[in-house]
C-alpha cells in the first residue's frame, strides 16, 4: 500500500522525537523520515520552566547529520533568547518559544527570523488567545499545547478542542492563512481527525509514532486517519 502524504490535504504530520527510543534515535527518525515524516519536533527542555530535563544543541546537530527534514524546536526554557544562535548554528530550520517564557516576545521572535529561520509561539492550556493578539503577524506558527508540557505520553486535554477552534477563526479573519497551527500532547489516530476538523494544520505526534512499533505502520495508520478526514 503507498504511503499516504499529509500534504495531500496540507496537514503536516511532525513526530516529536521525545517518546522515541533514545538508544536507536538515529534509527528511528530515519524510520520516520523514510515513512513520509514533514519534519522532526524537538522538544527542548530546561527543568526550569518545565518540571523535566530533555536534550540539547548536540542533539540538534547529531539529527541535522542523520536525515535531511526541517527541524523544529520547541524551545521550553527560560530566556530562551540566550540559546536561539546555537540552536540555529546547530541545524534548527524553526524556533518554536513560549509566550510564558519571554520577557519581551516581540523582540525575541525578530532575533529568530534575523537568524533567517522560521518563528511560532506556544501557549500552555491555561494561557488565553489574547496572549499572542499583537505578535500574530509577525508569526510562522502558533502551538497549542493540549497537554500540559514537560512529559511524553499525557493524555490529550478535551477543552483544547475549543481553542483550535477560537485560533482558527481568529486567523482566518485577520487573512493570516500563512500561520500553521500546530498541535501538540496527545495526538493519536483516535482524535486526530477531531483536531484537523477544528482548524489545526501541523500534528505533532510522539507516543502516537514511536510507542507503537513497527514506526512505519503507525506512521501509515496516522497519515489514512488524516486522509479519512480530508476527504470525509
């Protein structure tokens, strides 16, 4: 059976390398890759602003020599804006930063797209909309977190429904069609097709790539539920 792409109906499907097996990282975003993977989410994290540790730049880099896939970094740090040049230096093609981390966001996501890399923000499930209102345009992408951030494997968070559906009309009525709208945490075959249908266009997947082996079957599984409903 080929592989159905997700930009058959524009959805980006984006594994998040968190809930892969660290031991054969190499082996498995190759997996992901070969499989029709849009790209790689990397989930950074300082046990400051989340309650864990993840990876770093080294990592980054390792990836950037192991497949050629844009690489998005979901930066959960404090003062992220102290590590943007070497996360870019190290092969991030996309910088993703919390509004609840930054001091002056605005600035911040200039110094990204200065370092000609692609920019978003993210927002925790209890940060309101209005929190991005004034940076909206200056953005490639917004995330919505639908689970609280910090672990792999959490269950999707039901009320995250309603705020695709708030950022969708949002962005469709200030014309800015250009902004993926990212999901992240607890995104399976078993609610994707809900999360599309409420106006996200990027999916990023960990548990629901890298928990259920073969990679490539969970992959395919993923990208039939995407088509099921682009087409329904």
């Amino acid at each position: 059976m080929p592989v159905i792409t997700a930009n058959q109906c524009a959805i980006r499907l984006t594994p998040s390398i968190l809930a892969a097996d660290f031991m054969r990282l190499g082996e498995q975003v190759r997996e992901v890759a070969e499989a029709g993977a849009d790209g790689l989410h990397i989930d950074v994290m300082d046990g400051v602003f989340v309650p864990n540790i993840s990876i770093g730049m080294p990592v980054v880099a390792a990836l950037r020599r192991s497949v050629d896939l844009p690489l998005d970094c979901h930066l959960m740090i404090v003062e992220p804006e102290r590590y943007l040049e070497a996360f870019v230096a190290a092969g991030a093609t996309h910088i993703t930063v919390h509004v609840e981390a930054c001091r002056h966001l605005h600035r911040t996501i200039q110094q990204i797209h200065d370092l000609g890399v692609t920019a978003g923000v993210a927002l925790n499930p209890a940060t309101p909309l209005t929190a991005i209102e004034e940076i909206l345009p200056d953005l490639d992408l917004v995330l919505i977190m639908s689970v609280n951030p910090g672990f792999s494997g959490q269950t999707y968070i039901p009320g995250s429904t309603a705020r695709i559906v708030r950022l969708r009309r949002l962005l469709d009525e200030r014309g800015l069609h250009h902004i993926d709208l990212q999901v992240d945490g607890g995104v399976s075959a078993a609610n994707v097709a809900d999360v599309i249908g409420a106006g996200a266009t990027n999916i990023v997947a960990g548990s629901g790539v890298f928990n259920s082996l073969p990679i490539a079957e969970t992959m395919q599984v993923l990208r039939q539920a995407i088509q099921h409903r682009c087409s329904g």
